[in-house]
C-alpha cells in the first residue's frame, strides 16, 4: 500500500484500493496516475486486465464534485467494456458518493435519461451517447474529463466520426486521457 500512498492518493482513494486487495501499482498506474492526478492529458497504453481502469479513474475521482453534474465522461468501443468500466469506477469512488451511470444501446432510453440526470460520471458507447446528445437528454458543458478507453479498437471499429463529434460537445478546457 505504501506505494499507493507515493501517488499522491487521497485517504478515500486508498482505502477503496485497500478494500480491493491491490497490494501496488501496476507499470501502467505508476506512470500514470501523478500525471492524471497533475490535469495532463495521457496517452497510455497497456494489456487489459493491467490497471487501466484505475488509473485513469483516480483524477476523475478525486476531482469530481457530487451534485455538480456530469463531470466526466469515458468512452468505451462496447457496453461489455462499459459495464466493467462503470463497475470498477464505481467501487473506487465508494467513500465519494459519485453516481456513475451506464450509457449504451439494447437498453431502454428513459432509464438512462434519469441516471444521467444525477451522474457525474458517465460511461458510454459512442452511438448512444450521441443519441442522447442528439435528444439533448446529456449535457456536456460541464466535462472536465473526457477518457477514451481503447481508443485504438473504437477507431478500428469505425468510430472516429462519432468520437470526433461527441469531443466537439465537450469544453475545450478539459483533461483529455486515451488509453
């Protein structure tokens, strides 16, 4: 845990990752996380099931404000990837009281119009998050972290037209972290 505490984490931050059972950082979250915790925007790049999650995570949960709304989104190429994504953030912001919610099609429309209206954190596909855009059921004016996770497979998949047009709706003064 000692060299959790090196990464300048918050005292809730490291019990949630006490709670976790992580011991220390992986490579991805030691290079990283000072960087995400300083505002620099990242490009990092890592296999999966190393880390990522966390350590992208740790800004927007130190950072965020509960009650302030949508503060952070994290684009995910599948609802598969959402879900894991709004789980671990979830259970990292548990001492914050942070609403995550889930943002992704094959899932009714309303529901996830209320979990957007309490958020702030929303992890999402591309196509139903500018389906939201699109019904003005989502604001981004108040992003002020945008994460791309595996940005890599969202393009190969043909998604760079709508990654390009949901980042046009967020503030150009934000931290913007691609893994």
């Amino acid at each position: 845990m000692e060299s959790f505490r090196k990464l300048k984490l918050s005292e809730n931050l490291l019990r949630a990752i006490q709670d976790s059972k992580f011991k220390e950082p992986t490579e991805i979250q030691e290079k990283t996380i000072p960087l995400v915790i300083d505002g620099k925007d990242v490009l990092g790049s890592s296999a999966t099931g190393s880390g990522k999650t966390l350590a992208f995570g740790v800004g927007i949960i130190q950072n965020a404000k509960k009650g302030e709304g949508v503060q952070a989104l994290v684009l995910t190429p599948t609802r598969e990837l959402a879900d894991q994504v709004s789980r671990n953030l979830r259970f990292f912001s548990k001492y914050y009281n942070l609403h995550v919610a889930e943002v992704y099609g094959g899932v009714g429309f309303e529901p996830q119009v209320r979990e957007i209206s309490r958020s702030e954190i929303i992890v999402g596909t591309p196509g139903r998050i500018l389906d939201h855009l699109s019904r003005r059921t989502l604001d981004l004016d108040g992003v002020r972290f945008l994460v791309l996770d595996e940005a890599d497979r969202m393009f190969d998949m043909g998604f760079i037209h709508d990654v390009e047009k949901i980042i046009k709706n967020c503030p150009k003064d934000r931290q913007t972290l691609l893994f």
